[in-house]
C-alpha cells in the first residue's frame, strides 16, 4: 500500500514524555490545563491507532554493502561489507515509519561471497516462522548483491506463504555520496507492506525494478544498475513512490513448492563444473572424490560437454550422482542436445543459471534421486 507520508503526530514519543512535557505549561487555569491534556491525548491515541493500523514488515539482516562502511565518501571499492548493524540502517530512513511499523533482526552480518547453505537454512526458517504469524504483512531481507539472486531463488522455493518476501541490497556503501541503500530500503519496505505484491514469489528490488527472485541475475560487476533478468525482463517497477506490476511469474513458486526445509539442518553438497578450452576431467573427479551428491555443469552453448570431461560425468551418473547441464552464456535454455548425453541420464538444467541449478539441485536431493523426477522439477520451478 503506498500511504501518504503523515505529519509528526508524536506517536513515537512515550506517554509519559508526553504528560511531562504538558505538565510543565504552569500560569494556565485548571481549565485550560485540562483541555490541553484532553486535546493531547486524543492527538496521541490518533497518532497511536494510526500506528497500530500500519502494516508490521520484519527485516531481516545479512550484511552486504548496503550495510558497508567505508573510510571516505567518495570510496566505493575496498570497503567494509557489513559493517553496520541493522537498527542503524533502519535509523537513518525515519520516512519508514509512515508505510509500516518494523522490527530489525540481525541474522549474520557478511558479505555475500561468504554466503552458506547455513544461512540460506536458517533464513528460509526464520521467513516461515514470522509469515506464520497473522500480525505480519510481509518480510525485507537485506543482503549484499554478490549472492542476493541465490538466496532470493532459495527462499523462493522454500518460503510458503503469498505475503511478499522482497531481498534487497545496494551497490555503494552506506558512507558514499548517492548511496542506495536508503531508497532500496524504503522501497523494499512498502513493496513488502503492498498488497499487490502477494503471490508474486519471492522479489528483489534495487534501483527501482522489481525482479523475481527467480529470474535475476547480477549482470555488471559495480554499476547499480546491476540487476537483470535475461529474456524475460522485471516484473515491475517503483515510480512516485508506487508499485507497478507487469507481470507474473509462469514457473512454481512458494506456497506451490513441494520442498519443505523446516527439518533440514544441511543441504546435500552439489559442485559447479565451469567448462573451457582443453577442459579435462580434473574438476569432474574432484567434485566425485570431494563427496557431491550433485554435479552442475556450466557447460558451453546448449550445455556442451567437452569430449574429455564427458565420460567422468557418464560416470558420475552410473555412481548415482544427478548431473545437470547448464550453460555458462548468461542466458537461453538448455535443452536436449547430443543424442548421447540422454543415454548418460544428464539432466537438462533448462533456464537456470549455475548457481541457481545448483540449489535447486540441492532441494530436489533431498527428495529423490530419480533423474527423471529432478528433470521434472527443472521444468517446474
Ligand atoms: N561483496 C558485497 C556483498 O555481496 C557486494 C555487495 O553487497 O554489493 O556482500
């Protein structure tokens, strides 16, 4: 819901500050004193229901450059990620206070790089417990923008709820000059208090776009304008301070997921192979050696296998290791293509990128081990 920002009416000074303050007006008749504490407290309690009416949105917090510090104003490399605690982020953007009550909550304070199935565990479980409670209109995940699109594609696999759950982030530390975190906030805030935004899965929203958490990518290693989602566009934007949408996600979604994470305490280990010229099969015979239940293949073109990693992948099927193929082009869809990847049992990766293959991978294991059951899945989520 986009409200009309409210003049100050105090509801967020104490009661008692409040009386004090009244009762320091000496030199009034009894009367008069009288009608200015009426007059006050009915102002007070307006300005209390007013408050109590607005939707509750709970922040959860990562770290990431939105949370960065950095030594000057104009430093926008080589800062700290994650510096600043989330009630200080939350602090320096009172406007917040007009679309919704929040709560911050620090859940790990890291750059993103150093994101862990861990985290992505233990923020699909904290999503769920709070969504649960009726009081709470929706849910903004800070995080920084390195592996924002994982975590926004895990949770919207894992979440199961319709209200909104919008992961954000920023490009600039929070000490730089045109810093955007503070609109990513804002933003993030009342997308996740907007009614519109429901059953929408899982959303990011930076620089005025709103993505699917499925869909986006980061596409540009420092520009802002970092967040795309290759052949298929945003699902809406941010303009005068409103939301628009334009369209929705096709592909299962949240409360339409059959992965349920809230008994897991790991994730099955799956490894990204990246091919390249005179690739062998070194990486291949790592990843089997190292344990993985999984294999996804960044493969070249259509999922293009190099003749000398292919047998070590034929293999790893006939060891009961899933193998996935994707692409590393950024973009298009896997489908079948050699004749004899089929007979291997590799599993077209479909539109999902490496990274996004892999979690997906992740949950599905822990399901099944039935490639034809995985290839179900990449056609659904
Ligand atoms: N390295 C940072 C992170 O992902 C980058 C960012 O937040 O933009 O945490």
């Amino acid at each position: 819901m986009n409200r009309p920002s409210r003049p100050d009416t105090g509801a967020d000074k104490t009661p008692d500050r409040r009386v004090r303050m009244l009762t320091k007006t000496t030199g009034q008749t009894d009367m008069n004193f009288k009608k200015t504490l009426l007059a006050a407290a009915l102002t007070l309690s307006a300005g209390l229901a007013m408050a109590a009416d607005l939707p509750q949105v709970a922040i959860l917090a990562t770290g990431g450059t939105i949370a960065g510090t950095a030594a000057s104003a104009t430093q926008t490399t080589g800062y700290k990620a994650g510096d600043l605690a989330i009630q200080t982020l939350i602090d320096a953007v009172p406007q917040i206070k007009d679309y919704a009550t929040v709560t911050g909550e620090q859940i790990v304070k890291i750059s993103s790089n150093n994101l862990t199935d861990q985290v992505l565990l233990t923020l699909a479980k904290r999503c769920n417990e709070l969504l649960a409670d009726p009081k709470v209109s929706g849910i903004v995940i800070t995080h920084g923008t390195d592996t924002l699109e994982e975590t926004a594609f895990f949770l919207n696999l894992t979440v199961k709820s319709k209200k909104p759950v919008v992961v954000i982030g920023a490009m600039r530390p929070a000490t730089a000059i045109s810093a955007d975190g503070p609109m990513n906030l804002l933003n993030a805030v009342k997308l996740a208090a907007d009614p519109k935004a429901q059953d929408r899965g899982v959303l990011v929203a930076l620089n005025d776009q709103i993505s699917s958490g499925r869909d986006v990518t980061k596409s540009n290693t420092t520009n802002v304008a970092t967040f795309k989602s290759p052949d298929l566009g945003y699902l809406g934007y941010i303009a005068g301070g409103k939301n628009y949408f334009l369209r929705n996600p096709a592909m299962r979604h949240t409360h339409q997921s059959e992965f349920d994470v809230s008994k897991l305490d790991k994730l099955p280990r799956v490894d990204i192979l990246y091919t390249h010229a005179s690739d062998d099969r070194v990486l291949a015979d790592a990843a089997i050696a190292a344990g993985a239940k999984g294999i996804v293949h960044a493969g070249s073109g259509n999922g293009s296998v190099h003749g000398q990693t292919e047998p070590a992948l034929a293999e790893a099927v006939q060891k009961g290791i899933a193998v996935v193929l994707s692409s590393r082009t950024g973009s298009g869809v896997v489908c079948p293509n050699e004749e004899q990847y089929n007979k291997a049992g590799f599993i077209e990766g479909r539109t999902l990128n490496p990274q996004k293959a892999r979690l997906l991978l992740q949950l599905a294991l822990t399901k099944t081990n039935d490639p034809k059951e995985i290839a179900r899945m990449f056609e659904e989520y």
